[in-house]
C-alpha cells in the first residue's frame, strides 16, 4: 500500500512546463488598455464616421443597422405597404397644428368648428389605422401562410401610418401607389 495521500499517480519523469508561472500583476498589466486612444482627435473622428454610417444604415433600411423592432422580411413587407398608401395619420400634426392656430382666432364659431374638425380627423385616423392593420395581416397571410405572420405586425403597420411620411425611419423605400414585393 502507497502512503502517499494523493490519489492522483504521479510520474516522475514528467517534465515541467519549462517557465515559472507568470504572476497576476504582470497578467493584468498585459491585457491593461486605455479605454480611450492616445489620439483622441483621430477616435473621435472614428466614433462620428461610425455614427453617421449607422444613421444613414437606418434611413436606407440596411437590415443590420434596424433596431430589432424593424428587422425581419415581414416588418419590411409591412413597412413597403404602409408607405405605399396615402394615410389620414400622415396628416394629423398638421391638422393638430392648425386647430391650434384656429383656436386663437377671435370668433368662438371658428373654434367650435376646428375642434369639431379636429375631432372628427381623428376618428378617421383611429379607422384607417385599423383598417390598415387588418389588410397588413391579409396580406401577409397570403405572402406567407396563415400560421406563419408575426405578432405585432398590425400595430407596427398602424403606428408607421400616424407618422408623417417624411419623418418615418427606415425612410419609405416605395413610391406611393407600388405594390410591395
């Protein structure tokens, strides 16, 4: 019986590793670096070159620079449709905008009237955006099967329809009036 308290077998002929074992700090100073370079004027020009890549990525609707909420063939189907309709939500701020201007006018008729107007603009808004909803699931039933349309998609496709076309990101990728492929 072995007396030794290691149940491991040890090999004397083993060789070591040939070099000491490196110590932590000299580790660590290794992998140390500066978080920002020593050229801060050439990162800075690096980081602002990269940033307007990424936004100009986003507005041309590079799948890589979307935020995960846009990504995917059926958002982009989505995001075809709805920009290739005319929308009542496009023009709802400059309604709103208006209606406000109306209601500093001195006639109380006047202001009645616009938010009347106002009211009833956005009733038809409410009903487009629904409506748009709907023929977006249709649709994409039809591309793709029934079982197989995203969640989320028809109040993607309502919430892009209340922007006002020129401020939409991804920018519209289709005239108005294209079918979307």
């Amino acid at each position: 019986m072995s007396t030794s308290d290691s149940s491991e077998p040890h090999n004397e002929n083993e060789a070591g590793k040939g070099r000491p074992t490196p110590r932590r700090r000299d580790r660590e100073a290794e992998r140390r670096r500066p978080l920002v370079s020593n050229d801060r004027k050439e990162a800075r020009a690096r980081l602002a070159k990269e940033r307007e890549r990424a936004r100009l990525g986003l507005a041309a609707g590079e799948e890589r620079f979307l935020p995960v909420r846009d990504k995917g063939p059926q958002r982009k189907w989505v995001r075809d449709y709805v920009d290739s309709r005319w929308s009542f939500g496009e023009f709802l701020i400059p309604i709103m905008f208006a209606v406000i201007i109306a209601t500093f006018l001195p006639s109380i008729q006047a202001q009645f009237i616009a938010i009347i107007v106002l009211w009833l603009f956005f009733a038809l808004t409410v009903i487009d955006a629904t409506v748009a909803g709907f023929l977006v699931r249709k649709g994409l039933r039809a591309k793709y099967g029934v079982d197989n349309v995203e969640n989320g998609v028809r109040w993607y496709a309502a919430m892009r329809s209340l922007q006002m076309r020129g401020l939409r990101l991804p920018k519209a990728q289709v005239k108005r009036g294209e079918k979307p492929r």
